[in-house]
C-alpha cells in the first residue's frame, strides 16, 4: 500500500460556475455559431463574452483598421495592433482568451462582402453597427434565413439593445420612423463621395457604456442558445447618466415586408461564384415551372452614369466598391451617378454572366421568383467550412 494518502482534487472545470446553473446547457454553447458583425467598442464586448462562454464557432466581420483612438475603448486591440484589420486582431485576442472557440475573421463591408450563407450558417446574429443602412440589410439578411438577431448601438452614455426575429416579431424596419427613412433617402441621394465622407464620421463612445451594452447583447445570445424569453421584438433603453432605463415593446408594423414566412432555401453545395448565372435560371424554372426573375441579395452598380455628358462606364459591383476614379466622368470630369440593380429578368442578357461577374459576393444566396413562388440558393461551393458542416443548424425558437 502507498505511503502517500490518497488527493482529493478540489480543481473546477472551465465552465464549472456557469454549469452550476440549474438550466445551463454548455454543450449548447459550444456547439453554437454566432456571427457578429462589427468590431468597434462594442463589438469587442460582445468577442470577448463569447470566448469567455466558450461558445464554439464564431465569426467576425468588419471592413475597418485599429486605430490608436480604437484602444481606450476597444478591450480586444493592443498598440501593436494599430493599421491590422480590426476582424483579424480580434479573432487572434479571442483565441487567446478562449483556444476551444473556432474564429472566423471576415475582413470586408457587410453591405458588399458578406454573403447571406454567413447568416443562415448562424444560430444567432450580433450587431455592432453604428449606422441605420448596415441595420436594414442585417435585419433584411436574417429575415429572410430566418435568423434572430441582437441590434446594440452606444453613444456616450447611453445605449440600447434590441432583439428581433422576422417574422414572428418586430423587426428592426417596424421600429424605423418617417424621419429615419428620410436620412437614409438623403444619404442615398448624397453624391457617392459625400457618403463616405459621412461614413467616417465616428460615434463618441466610452468603453463603460459599451461593456454594459455588449454584455446585454451577448447575455441576449446565452437566452436564445437556451430556447429561454429573450429580447425579441422589445427593447431595453440604457440611461447611464441618470439610470432612468426603461424598457419598450415594439409593433409590427403593418407595411413591413419582412413578415411573411421566409422562402425556401436550398444548399447547392456545386454552385460557387464561378457558376453562370444562366444555369441558376435554369434550375430555377425546372423547379418553378419558369422564371420571372432572379432577385439579388443587394444593390449593386450596372454602371456610372455623366448626366451632362452622357457617358457610362460598366462596374458590376457593390457601391462601395466603386473606385474613386469610377466617380469621375473620363470623359468629362463631372461626378457620375450609379446606375442600380437588384433584380435581372428571365431573359435578361445578364444571365450570361457568372454569379461573381455580376458583383456579387462569395456564399450568397440568390432567389428565384415565379409569380408568387419564390426559392432561394445557397451558393454553398465556396464556403470556408467542409461539407459536412456546412448544414445550417436547427434555428432557435424565440
């Protein structure tokens, strides 16, 4: 028999608190994806509380660099960071905090680069945006993957957290007022160079204020993950100043489009950005019966346009994509104006074009619609993730 009496380990597991939870489920959490889109003050929150949870995959996406005035605020960057893409730095932070979580860095315009497969491949979908054209597509994208997804927005002080889940709740459309759609038409109207100048505006912020508002949104996540109530279709106003917080409940709003049932979606694991256009359309007509159009994921630029000219130039691609020379006639040097798409008929020329000849991003879902039937693809060929994981994974009840 030993001499050494016999140890009784006393060392909790990783997760060992939150498993004390009577309801807690981590395997929930570990086999969850999230995607969080924006990487700013907020968004680090939010980073930071997934790999602390140990949830298991999560993506990132921002177009941005870090800054030096990004690090009194941003709890994820370092100064050796500064000129690195903000989804990059962030995920390499996150490793270090959490290795078990999976990170994906996305380093691109949500508006251009991200491909709706990303959003039906979520459970759930995080936003850390600070402008209302970037929340009308995300809220736009996961209506139609049927995807529930958590708004934050933060200035000073203040902020608020709201939930939404098309089309069982409000979205983030029936909470918009007159005045908003107003400055969304004004910016829309602004010469292309005006909205960029306005979209390097930053937002005052303090890192308080943001991890308050971080932690909501990602204890929103926890609630979800668990089929718990969770903040959907209401909101939580944040008053750091005078803690005067409130809650609000929002309505559908009886002119949202984004409130019938979502349409089809099939995975078509062959099609990528190489596939002709011309092929999709036919698989949508032997599947529809024929084909009215074939509806995009975005707006994207046919051309430019020199009214006092009447130059065109061909782009085929996202608005903010276009070259700062793409802006000026050739011809003329007057500004130009974009000519959009959203939408190509059935026998539109068009079709001749591959899926990223047309501008359009990779693992996007394009949809197919015949009077009133409508089927989505998923151009799946070109996703980061094998093939057996590629399936998105049940969607959680709201």
């Amino acid at each position: 028999m030993s001499d050494s009496p016999d140890v009784l380990s006393l060392r909790e597991g990783r997760f060992a608190r939150f498993e004390a939870v009577s309801w807690w489920r981590q395997e929930r959490l570990r086999s969850a994806r999230v995607l969080v889109i924006g990487a700013g003050a907020l968004g680090n929150e939010v980073l930071k509380n997934l790999a602390l949870l140990g949830v298991g995959q999560v993506a990132v996406a921002d177009q941005d660099h870090v800054e030096l005035s990004n690090l009194s605020r941003s709890v994820l960057y370092r100064e050796t960071d500064e000129g690195k893409p903000k989804a990059e730095c962030a995920a390499r932070a996150m490793e270090s905090i959490h290795a078990g979580t999976q990170i994906t860095p996305l380093v691109g315009n949500v508006l251009a680069d991200l491909g709706l497969g990303w959003f039906r491949w979520a459970d759930v979908v995080v936003g850390a945006l600070d402008n209302r054209e970037a929340r009308v597509f995300v809220n736009s994208a996961c209506a139609r993957t049927g995807r529930p997804w958590v708004d934050g927005g933060i200035e000073v002080l203040q902020g608020i957290v709201r939930g939404f889940f098309p089309p069982q709740t409000a979205c983030y459309e029936c909470t918009m007022s007159q005045v908003d759609w107003d400055l969304i038409q004004k910016r829309r109207s602004c010469t292309m160079l005006a909205r960029r100048a306005l979209a390097e505006r930053g937002t005052p912020t303090t890192p308080t204020t943001a991890s308050v508002i971080g932690g909501m949104q990602a204890q929103e996540v926890i609630k979800l993950l668990h089929g718990m109530e969770a903040l959907t279709g209401r909101g939580f106003f944040f008053d750091g100043a005078y803690h005067q917080s409130y809650a609000m409940n929002y309505p559908v709003h009886p002119d949202c489009p984004w409130h019938e049932p979502a349409a089809e979606i099939m995975t078509m694991e062959a099609w990528g950005g190489s596939t002709p256009l011309r092929e999709i359309a036919a698989e949508a007509e032997r599947r529809l019966g024929g084909l009215d159009a074939l509806d995009l994921s975005r707006e994207l630029v046919e051309a430019m346009e020199c009214a006092p000219c009447g130059t065109q130039t061909a782009v085929w691609r996202a608005a903010e994509h276009v070259s700062e020379e793409q802006l000026v006639c050739p011809a003329c040097g007057g500004a130009c104006a974009p000519r959009l798409v959203h939408s190509l008929p059935g026998g539109s020329p068009l079709l001749e074009r591959t899926v990223s000849g047309l501008g359009l991003p990779v693992w996007d879902i394009l949809y197919a619609r015949h009077g009133e039937q409508v089927l989505g693809f998923e151009l799946a060929a070109d996703s980061p993730f094998a093939t057996n994981s590629l399936s998105p994974s049940s969607p959680v009840n709201p």
